[in-house]
C-alpha cells in the first residue's frame, strides 16, 4: 500500500529552466512534508520541507507547494543547474507516526 | 559536524548465511532510524531507536531481522538466515528531534546488499 506516490520515474530539463517534481499522497492525516535529493552511492540528503499549515516554503532555488485538498505536493527548481542531476524523494508524515517515502524520480539537468 | 557513518558500504553473501550492518549516528542525535530501500523503490522504515529503546518496528520481520541500540548511540541491524529477497540498500539515519514524524533525518551512504 503506497502512501506517497512520485508517478513520473524520471524527468529532463534543459539547463536554466525549472524543474518540477511531483508527489501524491493518500493519507489525509499527513500533515508534514519533505524532499531529499539523492545522488548515486549516497544517502539522501535533505532538501526542504513544509508542514500543512503553510501552502508554499521556499529556500533559494528550491520552492515546495502544499495543496491540502488534491493532496498533492510539488518541487520547483528554479534555475535548473546540471548539479541538480539527482533522484528527488518525497517523504510524509503525521506527526507521531513515520515517515513514508515515494519511490522516487530521477531528474536529469541537460547542458 | 561528522555525518552518519555506516559499514559496511558493501556486502555479498549467499542465503541463508548472516550479516551485519553497523551505524554511528550524528553525535547527540537521541532517534536512530533503520531503512531498506529496494532498488526502484523508496526507502522503507524497519525500525526506530529513541535512545536505547525501540519506538517503531512494526515493519521489521522479526523472524529474521533483529537491531539493537546499545548505551543509545551505535545501532547494529542483524540478518539471520538471509533471503534473496532482502538484497537492498540499508540506510540508517538519525536525527534530534525527538518526536516522531517531524524533523530533518540525516542519512548515512548506506551498505548495499546483495544474496546469491
């Protein structure tokens, strides 16, 4: 039973343009978000996250948007940079419970 | 600030054999979190540490599986007898929030599995 979902596996941009990463969710008790990058051979590493009581959080390039009634959350990278190159995970959870993670989606920032 | 420290980063056994894995969280980080992630798939919870006691392992197969988080710092994960199925990255993380479901965890580089 998949609680988070990140439907696209794979995603490419072009350089300086913005990428967006999508995630789906079940649960509607999830109340606390988060995205981790991760590159290859690494742990994930964490990104940024937004509880439910904010519809947007924003941290340099990165920007989270929390839509509460589709359940649905997204990451904007904004300009993309081949650095970017990763697999993106999304993770929920209620508070007092665990995390649940998506299956990820691997961004791919072309030159 | 030293980050998770995890070994081995690699380990090939056959099944039925048994293996274990090591952590060394973030220093003062009291939650220590065990993941498998399969390949394709997103990291999977097995087991949660608050100090030396176990919080979650609800997603353990404690037929197989055992951790341990002894004097509440390093946590070894155990698997006896292994199966093919169990061939996975195994992430341990940590954190200081205390509560569970909040908080940044901060991942170790994982030790790779594989059972022939």
């Amino acid at each position: 039973d998949q609680q988070v979902k990140q439907n696209s596996p794979s995603l490419s941009v072009q350089e300086g343009r913005i990428s967006i990463l999508n995630c789906d969710y079940t649960n509607s008790m999830f109340d606390y978000f988060l995205w981790y990058k991760k590159y290859p051979a690494e742990g994930p590493t964490f990104l940024i996250s937004i509880s439910s009581i904010k519809d947007k959080n924003e941290d340099g390039r990165f920007t989270v948007f929390l839509n509460k009634s589709a359940k649905h959350l997204s990451l904007h990278i904004v300009p993309s940079q081949p650095g970017d190159s990763a697999v993106y995970f999304c993770a929920a959870s209620e508070v007092i419970s665990q995390f649940y993670f998506g299956t990820g989606t691997s961004l791919t920032v072309i030159p | 600030e030293a980050g998770v420290a995890q070994s081995p980063r690699y380990k090939i056994i056959e099944k039925r054999q048994s293996v274990a894995f090591w952590c060394n969280p973030i220093s003062g980080h009291a939650t220590l979190y065990w993941y498998q992630q399969i390949l394709g798939q997103g990291p999977k919870l097995l087991i949660q540490f608050q100090n030396n006691g176990v919080v979650d392992d609800s997603q353990l197969p404690k037929d197989r599986f055992s951790a341990e988080r002894l004097k509440g710092v390093d946590s070894t994960l155990k698997i006896q007898p292994a199966k093919l199925e169990d061939s996975a990255v195994y992430l341990c993380a940590s954190s200081s929030q205390p509560l569970l479901g909040i908080g940044t965890q901060y991942f170790g580089p994982g030790t790779r599995l594989l059972v022939l």
